[in-house]
C-alpha cells in the first residue's frame, strides 16, 4: 500500500521551518522533522511546532548535529519503523517549491519502486560558484553508474521506497553530510533501484542560510566519488550485462 510521508531534516532553520511544515501538512502529509542538534533557539521553534501540530508531526531529536546525511537516516529509519511505505525528502530551509508535492507523490504513486528524484530549475539566486560544482559531480555519476539515469543527483528533492533505502543505510556506511544524497542514490542505482527524475524550481534559501561548507563538503564529495569509482570497477560486469539484459 502506497503510504507516504514527508521528512525534513532542520539544522538551524528557526525562520522557514514552520512555512515548510505548514505548506507539507496542507498537502495532508504527515511530517517527520529531525531535530539536528540544533541552537536552542531554533529547538524551543521545533518544540512549538510540534504541539501545535500534534499528531499530524513527528519530531526526532539527535543530541549533536550528525549532518543532513545522519538527520535524513535517522528520519528515514523512523519513517519506516512508522509504518510508512515512501518517504518525500524535502528541506527545511524553502528552497524547495512546496507546490511540486503533488506531482512527486502522483510520480512516486505510478512507479513504487523508483526513487522520484527532483531536477533543479534555478532561478538567479543560486550562487554560480555552487552551480558549475554540481556539473561536476553528474559526470562523476555518470562514470560511476555508467548510465545516464540519474539526471541529477544532488537534488535533496526527491521520493525514497523506504524498504530499500533503510535497508541499505543499515547495509552501507554512507556519508553523513552532503556526500549523502549522491551516494545514497548511485548506490541504489547499482541496486537495481530505478531513477525517475522530474523538474522543478529551485531558489537559494528563503532564510539566506546554507550549511553547505565550500572546503569540508568538497572534500567529503571528493572522497566519495574516489570510492564510489572503485566500486563501479568492480561491479563493471553487472552493470554492462544490465545494459545488454
């Protein structure tokens, strides 16, 4: 049965997260919002919203800031243990149009086995710098899946079948800031997990806010294409039969 659920990794995000819960639960979602070992501040916001929204949202709490990656397992784990079938992975900051819901979820509804994942439109607020980074990292999963399948794969947009992808989290020790969205979804690709990939617009976030470190969050990419490129070469066979099969 198709029972899907909305996950919202915060870290620090006082100003946008109550938009964001707000407009997800307008969409009758249940919400799960990770609590990522944010400033007090921001958690005593987390703590109204979530009396305020009573059983309409679930709120985990990790005691230190784990990055988006440890706040989207640990999210996605307790999705699954909820009873949910699929997961709508959206962020807390707004940048993501709220307005796209719907299609992802008819998307995710058609092909329950697919990860739904988004296609960024920008618009002129998002940094060029930012923007020629991810050209680099398709090319780097394209060799890695040797496909073209996944259009986009740093997109934190998207639709998880939530058995596979706990299952592999529980599997794989993946990375646990921003190298987490590209290889989660090169290493359900080589699953055999299928891709579908949808447009939608994307801004810089509403609060001005990114957690994204230039330095650090480079490096971590970096380090997971390099192992992400040695799996690929000893999973060759398997991906050249699938393409002949």
């Amino acid at each position: 049965m198709f029972k899907p659920v909305a996950v919202i990794p915060c870290y620090n995000h006082p100003q946008t997260i109550g938009l964001m819960v707000d407009s997800v639960r307008a969409r009758g979602l249940h919400v799960i919002v990770v609590d990522d070992g944010c400033e007090p501040g921001c958690a005593r916001v987390l703590d109204e919203l979530a009396a305020r929204q009573g059983t309409g949202m679930t709120l985990v709490r990790l005691p230190v800031n784990q990055g988006k990656g440890g706040a989207m397992m640990a999210g996605l784990r307790q999705a699954l243990a909820l009873g949910f079938s699929h997961a709508l992975q959206i962020d807390a900051d707004g940048q993501h149009d709220v307005a796209d819901i719907d299609q992802f979820l008819a998307a995710a509804a058609r092909n329950p086995d697919a990860v739904i994942c988004g296609v960024p439109v920008y618009d002129a607020s998002v940094p060029k710098g930012r923007l020629y980074g991810r050209y680099l990292t398709h090319v780097w999963v394209w060799i890695n899946t040797l496909s073209l399948d996944i259009r986009d794969s740093m997109c934190g947009y998207r639709v998880y079948p939530l058995q596979p992808a706990v299952h592999l989290i529980d599997q794989v020790k993946l990375g646990r800031r921003m190298d987490f969205d590209p290889e989660l979804l090169v290493r359900l690709h080589w699953r055999g997990v299928p891709v579908v990939s949808l447009p939608t617009r994307v801004s810089y976030p509403l609060d001005g806010v990114s957690h994204f470190k230039m330095l650090q969050d480079n490096v971590l990419i970096s380090g997971m294409h390099a192992r992400l490129f040695l799996g690929m070469l000893l999973r060759v066979p398997m991906l050249l039969w699938r393409k002949v099969a």
